[in-house]
C-alpha cells in the first residue's frame, strides 16, 4: 500500500530548501524521479548531490524563477526529458518577507504574489498537459496555516497569498477533474528549516511552546502528506487542505495550552 509513486516523475518547485527538499527526499525515498527547481545554484547542487547520496530514485534540478510562464514551461520539458513526464507536481516554492501592513509597498505585495500566487498558478498550467497524460496527475500545493487559519504580524500579504492558493485550488480541482488530476493542499504549521535556525534558539523554544504536540514539525512530515495525496490510494480526493501542525490552530488561547500541560 501507499507504494505507486516508485518510478513516477515528480516536479518539486522550491526543493533546494527547507520544506521543499523534506518533500524531494521523501518521494526519492519512494523511489520516484524527482525534479526540484529554485534559482540559486549552489543550493540546487548540493541539495541534489545530498538526495542522490539516498541512492533511491534519480534527482535532478533546474534553475528557474516560477513567477515567470517561460521557467515553469522549461520546468515541464525538462521533466519530460529527463524523466518521461510529469505525475506528480508538488508546487511549493514561496517566500515570507516580513513587514508590518502600516509599511507595506505595493511592490512587497507584488512580490510575494508574483511567487506565491502566480508561480503556483503558472506552474501548474505548465505542467497540465503532462500530468493530463500520465492518467493518474496529482497536484499539491503547500499552503500555510498562517492566511487560511491564523495571522501573525509582518504577514499580511503572505497569509493572503496563501489563502488564495486554496481558492485557485479549489476551481482547479473541478476544472482538471476530467483529465483524472487531483489537487489538493499541504498547510504546515511552524516547521524546523534552515531559515528558522537562523532565528536562534529562543525563536525556536517560543514556537514550540505553542505547539500542543511540543515541537516543531520536521520538513518530512509536510512530505509524508505530500506523498499520500500523491499515492493512488489517494485517487478519490481532490479539493481538500490538510493541516500539519503538531495541533497548533487548535487551543482557542493560552490558558486552554496551559490547561493541557500535566
Ligand atoms: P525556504 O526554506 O526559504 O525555501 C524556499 C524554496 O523556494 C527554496 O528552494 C527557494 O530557492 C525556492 N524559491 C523561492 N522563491 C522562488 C521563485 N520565485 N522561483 C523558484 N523557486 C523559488 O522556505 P520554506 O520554509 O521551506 O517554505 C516552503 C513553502 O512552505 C512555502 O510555500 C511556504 O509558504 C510554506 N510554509 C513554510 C512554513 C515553515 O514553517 N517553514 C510554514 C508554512 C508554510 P531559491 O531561493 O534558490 O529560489
């Protein structure tokens, strides 16, 4: 069970990093064919090199800005290329800029749109066709728990970008039904990547304390989600957002976290 995704061609935009690379590792461990996008080459390389060290499924990467039509249309032929198509596409390539709303330019707000919103939609335009022939297309976005759920200051264009994901998603879902392709959505809660480290400990320590499950979800478990909507046996659902969060959205305020603790 849970096994059909060996040998499948899977797109990974934003997989040189963070959550993405949890993803990428996670469909190679499956042995998948994955193929990751970003735009600095240092860190497409050594992410590559680190996920073909699993010796399980092929990894490669191609440089590109998903906010641009022409990349995420490289993206699909490079797929097809190297990996005979596309099966699975996990867009999750996405930035977080922090800025309070009373500072807020509109060229911030273009900014995380252009990736966030248009590079999710671009590259599932992109990657359509290919995913209409494989006969079992799968998408997963990876939203955020912060816009469709909760807020948190300095976010107010991201956690709008990230609910319109879902909204994109769910018109997606119904238009590419008929060609057998699925989409659906990842929402992470606060997950341990490179760029948290570098917040520090106490960063780290004030996250977890909110978390009802005690830590920080690691970047394989926003994988695991991945790969089960990906899997066949997940062939029946299309449309639906499931949040991985160590049960962060759920105490309705401190006191009900504190409650909790023995
Ligand atoms: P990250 O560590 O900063 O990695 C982001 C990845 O996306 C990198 O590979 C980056 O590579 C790529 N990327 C960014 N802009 C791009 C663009 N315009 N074109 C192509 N690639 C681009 O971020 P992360 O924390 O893993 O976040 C990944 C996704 O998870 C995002 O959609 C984010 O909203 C979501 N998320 C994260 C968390 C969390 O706790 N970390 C929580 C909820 C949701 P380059 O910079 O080289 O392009």
């Amino acid at each position: 069970m849970f096994t059909s995704v060996a040998g499948r061609s899977v797109v990974v935009t934003g997989g040189s990093r963070g959550i993405g690379k949890g993803i990428a590792r996670v469909f190679a461990r499956a042995g998948a064919n994955v193929l990751i996008t970003g735009r600095d080459e240092d860190a497409a390389q050594a992410a590559v090199e680190e996920l073909e060290a699993l010796g399980q499924g092929t990894v490669a990467y191609l440089l590109g800005d998903v906010s641009t039509a022409s990349a995420c249309a490289r993206m699909a032929q490079q797929a097809q290329q190297l990996h005979g198509g596309v099966d699975v596409l996990c867009a999750n390539a996405g930035i977080f800029p922090d800025v309070r709303l009373t500072a807020m330019t509109e060229a911030d707000m273009d900014r995380v749109y252009a990736t966030n919103v248009k590079g999710t939609m671009l590259a599932v335009q992109a990657c359509v066709p290919a995913l209409a022939r494989s006969g079992h297309g799968r998408i997963v976005l990876t939203s955020s728990i912060t816009g469709p759920v909760t807020g948190y200051p300095g976010w107010a264009h991201y956690g709008a970008s990230k609910a319109a994901q879902l909204g994109f998603m769910r018109t997606a879902a119904i238009e590419l039904a008929p060609m057998g392709i699925t989409v659906n959505a990842v929402l992470p809660g606060n997950v341990a990547t490179e760029g948290l480290a570098e917040l520090g400990e106490d960063y780290r320590m004030a996250m977890e304390s909110s978390v009802p499950l005690g830590r920080l979800g690691e970047v394989e478990e926003i994988g695991y989600a991945a790969l089960f909507f990906a899997t066949d046996e997940a062939g029946y659902i299309t449309g639906q957002a499931l949040v991985v969060d160590g049960g962060q959205v759920l105490p309705e305020s401190l006191a009900a976290l504190q409650a909790a603790q023995v």
